[in-house]
C-alpha cells in the first residue's frame, strides 16, 4: 500500500502526460516554453484571480510575494505554529520577524482569536511593526479567511494564502487561492497538484503585480531589456516539462479527483469516528485532503499505533513531529510553550493515514480495521 499513489495515478494519466513530455523534448523549449504560459493562463481562470506567475517551488513563491511586497528587517510576519517550516522560513529569507500563532486542533489551521491576541501582543512591545498574515490551508482545508481577513484590515495588514497543501478546497464558491492580498501554492509531488519535481506558483490580482514578480523570479531582469537588471530577484522558473505535466493533472484534479479525496475522506471518517478525533471540515468548506490526519489520545498511544501499522505494511506519517517555535532556528526566540497549547496536542496526537484519489474501498476498509485493532492494543 502507498501513502500516496503517484504510481496509479500516473497510470491513469499516462497518455496525456507522455504526450504532454514528448512534445516538450521534441521542440526543445525546455524553460518558460508555452506550455508554462498556458498553465499559467488555466490555473489564474481555475482559482479565479487576474494573474498566474510560475516559479520553481512554492517556497520561492513565499519569498517572491514578500520581496513583492518590500517586507524586510522590522516588520512582522504572523504565521501558524503548526505548519511546514517554508512558511515561516521564507519570512526569515527576507530578514522579517516570525510570530508564531497557535492552531485550532479540529481543523489544524491558525486561529483567528490566537492570532488576533498575538498582533495587539506585538503592537502593544512596539518593537516589530504587524505587516503580514500568511494562514495556511493545511491538509487541504481553507483557512477562516473572512476572519482572517478582517483582523488583517483592522491592523492595516497583508493577508498571503500558502495553499501549497490547498489547492483543489473551497469556501463556498471561492476555490483556494483565491483568498488574500495574494495566493502561493506548490507543485510538490505529494500535494493534490503536484508535478514531478518541484514547482510553485503565485495568483494575484494587479498587472504591476504580475510584472513585478515576473521580474523578481527572472533575478530582477527588466522588461525591455532582459540583460538590464533593474533589481534583486532570484533564478526561479516552473521549468516546461513540469508544466506539461501539471496540465493534464489539473483537468484530472477537478474532473473527478477532488470527489474522489472527499469520498474517500467520509468512508475514513464514518468507519473511524468514535475510535479516534477524525478532523473536522467546517460547514462550507471542501477539503482537498492533502493528507487525512487523525489524533489519538497522547503521544504514547500514537506511537504504537504507528508501529502496529507499519508492521501491517501500512504506511503512516507524522505531521508534524514539533511546532515553528520549537525549530532550532528560533530557539533564540524563546517562545514559550504556554502560547501554544493546539500545536502541542496536535504534534503529540496526530497521525496522517494513507490518502489519494486512487484509493479503494478495500484499502480503506484494510486501514481502518487495523487502525481499531491498533487502537484497542495500544
């Protein structure tokens, strides 16, 4: 059994992706080639913003919308504790200050009362100045965004949406992305998008925005004159065979692969509900279940749980083992724990059980039954 299938659904896909590579190779356009632009065009019309620019991984799409911005030393980056560390790292990359925000352990996503206490924390020491909220659509569910966003206004902040696990929920009728002052995803193997290799993007709204970034991710060339740098960027391209990879998994995400991951998502949950904290999708919201988490009681029940399975051959992931203030990179922060009691559940209960769009009733019957079985031992 796969954590994730990329296997079936490359067998699933093969025709077009074949195609899609073998194009590619055969007119040797191989950076920024037109299957780039063409991506770029069907993801801004897919998520439903003005503008698409494409670059090499969703951490340089973080950093990239930050020096968009001219975030750097004084100001203020807020982001969730419980979380990959790019979306913290890419605030330290521009030299901004990263607050950590404590987590809702049913959703996993940043909480709105938490973060609102943790700018008028910051406001009130008067030593960094609140410039950015980045929230995260973490396992693939929207952050609160209307919240989010009116905290944000209230302070006079930015909003950017990591939705490098996102991509594919919904609020509503809004698709991820779509929310924020700008929008980041990942083209990550494992994410509900994914490519075969790395690759990233940013949505926004504005045509000096797109130009700009397109600048910064091409080391700040200028417009008329590619030799003549007009300001720092960085080297960050979606190179085109990611691109032709990316387009016939775009149509297979929103055609049949966003159902299957919820219905297969419900089967977890109506087998497993009573037996462990299955997550919780708020009223609507869709989930593009980039992974499906549960917890357990403590830690010491995760953990053989975790090794019933795995001996089973079932695969299992912890993420994520410790929250951004428990990185070494911020030690000399000195965070205390006290701020961040959802991260510290969380890291201590969670599980992420196998999930794609190609599951079957059997495997998810086979997890499931272990999962109980596991659970009764431990």
């Amino acid at each position: 059994m796969q954590f994730h299938d990329l296997a079936a659904q490359y067998q699933a896909l093969k025709a077009e992706i074949d195609s899609g590579m073998a194009e590619v190779l055969a007119k040797g356009q191989f950076i920024l080639g037109p299957q780039v632009a063409e991506l770029e065009e069907k993801l801004a019309q897919d998520v439903g913003r003005k503008y698409c620019v494409s670059c090499a991984n969703g951490t340089d799409a973080l950093v990239l919308t930050l020096m968009l911005w001219g975030v750097g030393p004084g100001d203020a980056v807020f982001v969730p504790d419980f979380t990959y560390f790019a979306t913290a790292g890419c605030a330290s990359t521009v030299g901004a200050e990263v607050i950590p925000v404590d987590i809702r352990t049913d959703t996993f996503n940043i909480c709105p009362d938490a973060l609102e206490a943790m700018i008028e924390q910051v406001e009130k020491e008067g030593k960094y100045r609140p410039r950015v909220v980045i929230p995260v659509d973490l396992f693939g569910q929207p952050a609160e965004y209307e919240r989010i966003e009116a905290i944000a206004k209230k302070h006079g902040m930015l909003v950017l949406e990591d939705g490098a696990q996102g991509y594919g929920g919904q609020i509503g009728t809004k698709n991820a992305c779509a929310f924020g002052d700008a929008a980041t995803t990942s083209f990550f193997p494992a994410k509900p998008l994914g490519c075969y290799g790395d690759g990233g993007a940013i949505f926004v709204d504005h045509a000096d925005e797109d130009a700009l970034l397109r600048s910064l991710r091409a080391n700040g060339r200028g417009v008329e004159d590619k030799y003549d740098n007009q300001r720092i960027g960085m080297n960050s391209r979606l190179d085109t065979l990611q691109a032709a990879i990316l387009l016939p998994k775009l149509r297979a995400l929103r055609e049949y692969e966003i159902a299957a991951l919820n219905a297969s998502a419900d089967k977890y949950t109506q087998a497993l509900s009573g037996v462990v904290q299955t997550p919780t999708v708020l009223s609507g919201y869709v989930s593009s279940w980039a992974q499906y988490s549960v917890l357990l009681e403590d830690r010491q029940q995760r953990d053989r749980v975790q090794q019933e399975l795995k001996a089973q051959g079932i695969p299992t992931m912890v993420y994520y083992p410790r929250g951004i203030h428990q990185q070494t990179a911020y030690a000399h922060r000195h965070f205390p724990d006290e701020w961040y009691q959802g991260t510290l559940a969380a890291c201590s209960r969670v599980l992420a059980l196998p999930m794609h769009p190609y599951l079957t009733d059997e495997d998810i019957s086979r997890v499931s039954e272990a999962l109980k079985q596991a659970v009764q031992k431990a």
